[in-house]
C-alpha cells in the first residue's frame, strides 16, 4: 500500500443546493481515498447523493467546503480552464442518464474527447476499433442516440468515456441499463481495459453483483460516505 | 506554412460538415453574417463608385487644373509670360484659355485657365504657386480679389482622400452593430445548445477550443456567404448606378478588408458568449438538458390545482421560458429598432440633401463701404434665390470679451452644459453675476435692418422648424429692443418670451489677463472673475424658435444700437446667396446669368463659385438614400427569419412537452389555443419595447446629429432636424412584432401537429393492414 500512488482523495466534501428556502445537504463532509489502479464501488439507495458526490470527484461541479485531489492536483481550486483540460486528459465520465449529444451520431459522439482534447503521441484508431468491437457497436456507429435501444445508449457512453485511455474513469451506474448478460460483459470490458493500462476506476452501482467485484465499496447513506467492511 | 494550410482545411472540413448536417441550426447566422458582409459590401462599393465619379467628373468637365480670375491687364500679361520656356522640359504650365469681362465702366479683367505640365501635376502645383502666382498675388494692391480656383482635377486626390474618414467610420459602426448583433444570435444558440457546450467540457473542452469551435463554424459559414453576398451588393449597386447614372467599380482592395473585418466580427461575437460558457460548471449546462432545456428554475412549483388549461398553461410556461423569451425579444427588438433608426437616418439625410444651398459667396473689395443694400436687394429679388444670407462687419469683435446674462427662469434645465454658467464654484473669488440671472458666452451679434428681416422672414417661411415669436420690426422703432435666437448647436436652451429683460455685460478693463486658449466654459468662468463689465439692460423683442444654431445665439439689435451699444456701424462684408439645391440646370445658368449682369455693374464686388450643385450632382448618383432604405428593408426581413427558426428549435424541443399534453388528454385546439395566447402576448411585449427602443434608439441618432456632433466641430449645424417616429416606421413595429410573437409561435407549432398527425395516420395504417 505504502509504495502505491494515491490517485483520488477527497477531503470532508460537502455539497449542499438551495431550494427556495429548503437547503439540501446532498454530500456531507465525504471523504475518500483511491489508489492508482484500484476499483472502487460506491453504493447507495435513491437520492442518498452518488451522482452529486461522483461529479464533484470528476470535477464537472464545485463543492461548497473541501477539497479534491487528483494526482496530489486541487481540482476544486483550478480555474475552470485548467480544470478542463484537466479533465480531458485525465479523467474520463459515463453519466447516469448517458448525455450523449442528441444531434451527433455513435461514432461522433465517441469522438468527443478526442476532438475537444489532442492528447500527444496517441494514436486513436486502434483503440476506437477495439472498443467497438468489444461494445458490439460496428453496425450502430452511425446512428442517432434516439435510433438507438437505452443500452446501446449506454454503450456509446462507454466509449465515450474510454477513447481518451484516461487515467481515472468515473462510471455513474453504467450498467443501469443492462440485462445481467450485457452487464457483466460491460463490467468484463471495463476491467480488461482497467487492466491494460492500469486503470482507476470509480463506479457507482445498485447492483451488489458487480459492487462484489469491487477492490473496495464505499457506501453513500443521505450525503455521508462510509467504507464497507467485508 | 503548409502545416497551417492543413490544420485550416481540417477545420474548415469539420466545421462544414456540422453545418451541412445541421443547417436549421445555422440559418440565422448564415442570414446575419449574408447581411454583414453585404453591407460591408454595399459601403465598399459605394466607396468605390463614388472614387470613381470623382474621377470622372473631373476628367470630364475639366481640362484645366487651376483658374486664376479677376486679373488686370497686366498681371494676365506676366501670368502669361511666366508660362514660356526655352526647353518644354523647363516648362511648369500652359494657359489653355484666357476670359475676358468688361464691366458698366469699360473695365476690363482676365480669366486664365492653366493646366500644369508633367505627370504629377500636384509637383508643380508647389512651384507654380511659388514662382508665379504668388509673387503676382503679393504685389496686386487688390490681393484678396483675385480668384484663385483649383479644378477638380487637381483636387482630385485630396477629395478621394477626403470621403475615406466618412466611409471608414460608417464602416466602424456597422462593425459594432454586427458584433452586438451576431453576439445576441449566438447567445440564442448558446442557450439551445448549453447540454453540447457542457459534454464537450466534461470531456476536456477549455475556453479556446469552445471560441475556435464556434468561430471555425462561423468562418466556414462567412466564406460560403462571402461572395454572393459580394454578388448581391455588386447588382444593387450596378442597379442603382444604372437608374442613377453613376459610375461603377469596383476594388480588389475591399475583399481582404471585407474579410478581415468579417473574421474580428466573428472573433469579437463569440468571444464573450464562450468566456461565459467556459466558466460555467459543466453540471450547470448539463442539467439544463434534464429541465426540458431552456427553462430558469421555477424555485417553487406554480400551484397548478383548480386551473384552467390553455389560459393558465400560458402564463406559466411564459415564466418557465422567461430567459429565452427575453433574449428572443430583446434581439427582436434590438433589429426593428436598428431599421427605424436606418430609415430615420436616411430621413435626416434627405433633410440635409434638401435643405438651402450657398453657391454663390459675393464680397465687397473695399471693406471700408462693404456692399451696397441697394445691391443685395437686387440680388435678392433674382428668381431663383431663396434669400440672401447677410454677413457684417460686426463678426470681428472680439470674441471672448462680452457676454450675455440671461433670466434664470428662462434657462432650460437640459440647456446645453457647456455655455450656462450660474455660478462659479471652486474659485476663490465669487463671480460677479447679476442676481437672478445667468451667464452664456458671447453672442454672435447681427443687425436688424430691411434687408435682414427680409431676409429671416424669407427663412422663417422656408423653415418648418423655424417660428419667430414678436414683431421683428419693434427693434427698429424701438432703442434697446432686441432679435435673439434660442438656442445653442440647434438645441433650445431658453424659454424666452418677448418683452424678457436681458443683460449684455460690456467688457470695461481687466482686473488679470485670462488664458485665451482655455476651453469655452473656462473661458466665462476667467472672464466673469477678471474682467470688469458695464451692463446694458435690452429687451427682447422677438424671439426667434428653431432656427440652425452653432455655438452663439444670435443678437440682433438695430443700425442705430450697434452704433450706440456696439460702436460700430454695420457694413455688410459678404452675401451668401441661398438657393433651392434643386434647381435645374438650365435654372442655375439664368441664375449665373443674372447673377453676372448685376456684378457688370459692381465690378468691384467679387463672386465667388462654391460648385454645391456638382456635389450635389454626385451624391446624387451614389444614391445614398436608397441604399439606406435597401438596409432598413434587409434588416427587416431578416429577423423574423432568425426569430422563425429560433422558435423552431425550441418548439423542437418543446414537442416531447406537447406529445405528453396530447397524451395525458389535451386536446389539440386547447393547445393551439394556448399558443395563440402565447403569440399574442409575446407580440404585444414585443410591440411596447420596440417602440421604446425605437424612440430611444433615434433620440441618440438625433442628439448626435443635431447637437453633440456639431459641438465638437465634427458636423455642421446648417440643418435643424426633427425628432420623431414617422407613420411608416410604426407600422413596420406594428408588422414586426406580430412577425416574431405571433407567427412565430404559431407555424412551429401547426409545424409539431402536422407531423404528429401524420404519425398518428402512419399507425392507424399499420392497425388496418394487420
Ligand atoms: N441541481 C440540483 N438542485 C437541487 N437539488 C439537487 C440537484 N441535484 C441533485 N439534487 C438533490 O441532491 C440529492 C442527491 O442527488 P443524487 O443525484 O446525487 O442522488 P443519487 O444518489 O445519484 O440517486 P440515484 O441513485 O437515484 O441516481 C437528491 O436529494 C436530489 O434531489
Ligand atoms: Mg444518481
């Protein structure tokens, strides 16, 4: 453990939203800490805050109170630019409900990253073509999100996620969509890929089954994250 | 270099191919940026055509580069001489012609028509000017009668130069205008697209790439308008020159002006939208998706128990969407405005283009005698001159020693700041001001005699701005009675009503000297702390309301007052002849000629040619007023088109909302119904702002024109405008704003019906064929 890099580490991070004259609390004062290389789950009933917690670790939000790490960065105090390009080159995202761009096809939504961030020496077609193949997405590449099924959707994000080779992946209930068949095969392809170039990955899930394949779960309960013990 | 070329292309492949794919989204801009370049265009053109008018003119009409006039004798004679050389290399200029004039008293004078040898004639200008004329000029005992004329031809680059400064600064407004412009347009889009601007910065997009995302789109879109657009001005401007009879050209210089202008819009436009897109938390933009898109948080749900379907629908959804509304209104409004102001400005235009022209000036060679009444009466009385514009002896006082106090009760509040002192602070000294009055700068004194009252009753009843309040003949009968005008660059500043007492302090002696070169208000203050005054108590016994005004009111006072007040006896030292500009050409020549028949007689009066009806001519030509009318008109069709397919995307986006309505059992006309309501009172939100704006938008227009331009010197205030909204201009806010609220609500929406009926007949097909 001692020789190994933290990755991700989270300092008592609290995110709260004003409703009116309501203040939600929906992350309290979590705290986390991910080694490179490992697979962290996170689980949790409805609305105990996951998303909001995930998004804040992916720097696609700001905290009221603490801070973030990533690879000993503060993102929380980057400038959005920086923050940016930080994201682009190191973390990569698959949202809950997909977000993929309703006007672009599969293809040009996988794209994205790749267009938005010129990693250096990095070569994408061979990449791109195996994680086609691996997501069976050959003969859909050239579809509309709305011509798509909700888990061909949820594959395209996938992609998405995974094209730049980031170094943390960020997974927002990705198999949510998915038959028991497809989401091991997701969680299987996910973990290849993890392995290959060592990979972080952090993912929220309802499914125990693949929180079992887990490193380590956290559990998020009304804002605050516990570690679960086995 | 070639690297570059390629990054280019990819760019340009990209961005081309989004906006092929997507071109609904781009129709606005492709319509903005069209419109841009076409005025960029139209005004490069115009430039260019009246270059070449110019050019043409004086190519034309003029074979000789400089007329020398009025000469004796003699000085034609060495004029003359001064011409030969032993070598033709030596030579500097050739007499094309000479004119004679014999006057009533057998006096003969010359005209010498020169034209200056060698291919640059403005090289031998100096030296002709050097080496003979001036040398002929400093011994004539008569120096200032002699006419010296320079053709256009010599003008003629000093004139192409001289049009540039107008041109360039038009130029620069409409830069402003379009990037204000294709700003608003992209905020609309931003606002369509803030969930594609939130996934591209989830996945590493910074400020730069979102600006050069955005202006790589808007290049590729300006370079497919590019040359139709260059196309469309080139046939307005051939049709206008066509019709019009003037010249045209055009220069490649334009197109990398065009360009590069077009490139800093671009840049300028989308800067600031992305600076704001780039800051945001990509969450943000994200759940803007989730919200159905477009919609301000609610804070608090509308309690929606207990109401009426399409009527409160409406209310509610105008607040879910008050954000895009807004921003779709105020761009709305921002481009009717924009037209109203174009048509307005092109109504001053025309004002000015028919307003009273001088393009004879006659001055007396004696000043001591200055010109005969009797003569200007007869000048007078030529038909063809509208009046005479007199000038007097009394133009030389000294300028910054006098002032006038007016009756503070009859200051205006909004009179104009920099002339109306009441009382001076931050000055050691109290000022001396007489109690209840304030001071102005010195007035620009005139005297009242027939001929000036003819002639200010002539332009009283030319003038519909102008009123003269008073009998003009009381200061005649009457010593101490006065003319004055009230207002300062043709804005009113003084509520005076005859029978007003006000006061002319007369400069006595001066306690300290005062810094002549200070500003004009600083100039009162000095004055009203270091000098020592005599007041002259006057009666106002006319007041004269609208007339063109520059810095100083105008004071009349009567022969005999000036002699008393002023101590000096009013010689008129020139007359300004006042025509109608539009004349025709056979009129102007009778004009001349009587003109010429009166001066035969006053050999010693000079006249002078101002050549306004050739300017005139050409402006003519450039057909300044309908190009204005022509951008009015593209402006106004082309927003309801960019508020057309606005609406078409958020409708686009809205159809999920009405599918649901549909399904939970609205019915169809309830819905469309609710649209119309929607409609309505969109435009009427619509049609109250585009008033205010218009209003507000031409009273800046107007100020500027009519007061703060000339205050600086910048334009002349020879014409007194008007302010307003003409019929014509609210019937197009009227048109506009049932354009934008009403039809743009209602075809997107019968758009969504028609589609989801065909839907509906598709799966009532299949029901049958199973
Ligand atoms: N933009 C927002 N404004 C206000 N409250 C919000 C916002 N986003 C989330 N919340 C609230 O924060 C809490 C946590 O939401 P979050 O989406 O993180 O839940 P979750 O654990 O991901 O739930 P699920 O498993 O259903 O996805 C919820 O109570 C939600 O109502
Ligand atoms: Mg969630």
């Amino acid at each position: 453990m001692e020789n190994n890099r933290i990755i991700l580490e989270a300092q008592s991070v609290i995110k709260q939203y004003t409703q009116y004259d309501a203040v939600v609390t929906a992350v309290n004062r979590a705290c986390i800490k991910v080694v490179e290389g490992e697979f962290v789950a996170i689980i949790g009933s409805s609305g105990s805050g996951k998303s909001t917690f995930l998004h804040l670790c992916a720097g696609m939000d700001r905290p009221n109170a603490g801070s973030i790490y990533i690879r000993g960065n503060n993102i929380t105090a980057m400038p959005a630019d920086v923050l940016s390009r930080f994201r682009g080159n190191y973390m990569g995202m698959i949202f809950q409900n997909h977000n993929l761009i309703p006007q672009f096809t599969a293809l040009e939504n996988i794209l994205i990253p790749t267009t938005m961030c010129n990693k250096p020496d990095f070569s994408y077609e061979e990449h791109l073509k195996r994680l086609i193949k691996t997501l069976g997405l050959e003969d859909r590449l050239h579809h509309l999100p709305s011509e798509l099924s909700g888990g061909q959707q949820q594959r395209v994000a996938i992609a998405r996620a995974l094209i730049n080779m980031p170094q943390v992946v960020f997974a927002d209930e990705p198999t949510g969509n998915l038959d028991r068949a497809n989401a091991d095969e997701v969680l299987e392809l996910l973990l290849e890929i993890k392995a290959q170039i060592g990979q972080t990955l952090v993912m929220v899930t309802h499914d125990m089954k693949i929180a079992e394949r887990a490193d380590r779960i956290y559990r998020m309960d009304n804002g605050e994250l516990f570690p679960v013990i086995r | 270099m070639e690297e570059l070329w390629i990054k280019i292309k990819r760019n340009l492949a990209r961005s081309y191919k989004s906006i092929r794919f997507n071109w609904k989204q781009y129709v606005s801009f492709f319509a903005a940026i069209f419109l841009m370049q076409s005025f960029f265009w139209l005004l490069m053109l115009t430039l260019d055509a009246q270059t070449a008018q110019l050019r043409k003119n004086a190519e034309e009409n003029y074979d000789y580069h400089i007329s020398v006039g009025n000469l004796t004798q003699d000085e034609a004679i060495r004029l003359q001489n001064g011409s030969f050389a032993v070598f033709l290399s030596d030579k500097t200029y050739e007499i094309l012609r000479v004119n004679e004039r014999q006057d009533a008293y057998g006096h003969i004078t010359y005209t010498l028509y020169i034209e200056l040898m060698g291919d640059e004639p403005e090289q031998n200008l100096r030296l002709f000017e050097r080496k003979y004329l001036n040398p002929i000029v400093n011994a004539s005992a008569r120096a200032s009668a002699i006419i010296v004329d320079y053709s256009p031809l010599i003008t003629l680059t000093e004139d192409i130069a001289a049009l540039r400064p107008t041109y360039y600064s038009i130029l620069a407004v409409f830069t402003l205008v379009s990037v204000l412009v294709l700003m608003l347009l992209y905020n609309i889009r931003i606002n369509h697209f803030k969930f594609m601007y939130g996934i591209y910065m989830a996945f590493g997009a910074d400020y730069k790439k979102l600006l050069y995302t955005a202006a790589w789109e808007l290049i590729t879109v300006s370079l497919m308008t590019l040359a139709p657009a260059l196309v469309f001005a080139a046939l307005i401007r051939l049709a206008l020159s066509l019709t019009l009879g003037g010249s045209f050209s055009v220069s490649l210089v334009s197109i990398p002006i065009v360009f590069l202008l077009n490139l800093a819009v671009i840049f300028a436009a989308v800067a600031l939208p992305m600076r704001w897109v780039s800051a945001r938390r990509p969450v943000a933009l994200l759940s803007a998706e989730d919200n159905a898109n477009l919609v301000s948080s609610p804070r608090r749900s509308f309690d929606l128990f207990g109401k009426r379907f399409p009527r409160h629908y409406v209310q509610t959804s105008i607040w879910r969407y008050r954000t895009y509304y807004l921003r779709l209104l105020l761009s709305s409004v921002i481009f009717a405005a924009l037209s109203i102001s174009v048509l307005y400005i092109g109504s001053m235009y025309t004002d000015n283009r028919d307003a009273p022209t001088v393009p004879y000036t006659i001055t007396a060679q004696d000043n001591e005698e200055g010109i005969d009444p009797l003569f200007a009466d007869a000048i007078a009385d030529i038909e063809g001159v509208e009046r005479i514009e007199y000038t007097y002896n009394l133009e030389g006082l000294p300028a910054y020693s006098d002032h006038l106090l007016m009756p503070s009760n009859r200051v205006k509040t909004n009179a104009f700041p920099y002339y109306v002192v009441s009382r001076v602070q931050g000055l050691r000294a109290e000022p001396v001001v007489l109690e209840g009055f304030r001071a102005i700068n010195h007035a620009a004194y005139f005297p009242i005699n027939e001929n000036t009252i003819a002639s200010l009753e002539q332009q009283d009843a030319a003038d519909e701005n102008m009123t003269i309040e008073g009998d003009l003949r009381s200061v005649l009968t009457t010593p101490g009675t006065v003319v004055v005008s009230d207002s300062i660059y043709n804005s009113t500043c003084f509520t005076l009503k005859p029978g007003d007492k006000i006061q002319l302090a007369q400069y006595v002696k001066y306690a300290r000297a005062i810094d002549q070169t200070s500003s004009e208000k600083n100039l009162l203050r000095q004055q009203l702390l270091r000098y020592v005054f005599d007041y002259v108590e006057l009666t106002v016994g006319a007041v004269i309301h609208g007339m063109p005004t520059d810095r100083n009111i105008m004071l009349g006072l009567s022969d005999a007052d000036c002699v008393s007040i002023l101590g000096i006896s009013p010689v008129i030292t020139e007359l300004s002849v006042v025509t109608d500009p539009a004349l025709s050409e056979a009129e102007q020549e009778a004009l001349r000629a009587n003109i010429d028949d009166f001066m035969y007689v006053y050999s010693d009066y000079v006249l002078r040619e101002a050549g306004v009806y050739e300017d005139a001519e050409i402006t003519h030509r450039m057909g300044i007023e309908q190009l204005l009318t022509i951008v009015a008109a593209m402006i106004l069709i082309f927003f309801p088109l960019v508020c057309f397919f606005s609406q078409l995307l958020f409708y686009f986006k809205r159809n999920k909302e009405f599918a649901i309505l549909l399904a939970l059992g609205a019915v169809d006309a309830e819905i469309c119904r609710a649209h119309r309501i929607e409609g309505i009172m969109l435009s009427l939100l619509n049609f109250i702002l585009t008033l205010g704006m218009s209003f507000s938008l031409n009273w800046i227009v107007f100020s500027a024109v009519n007061t703060w331009l000339p205050s600086y010197g910048i334009l002349e205030t020879t014409v007194r405008y008007q302010y307003g909204i003409s019929p014509l201009m609210l019937v197009i806010c009227l048109v506009i704003s049932l354009l934008c609220g009403f039809l743009s609500c209602e075809i997107p929406y019968h758009q969504f019906i028609s589609r989801q009926k065909k839907l509906a007949a598709a799966a009532d097909a299949l029901d049958d064929a199973h």
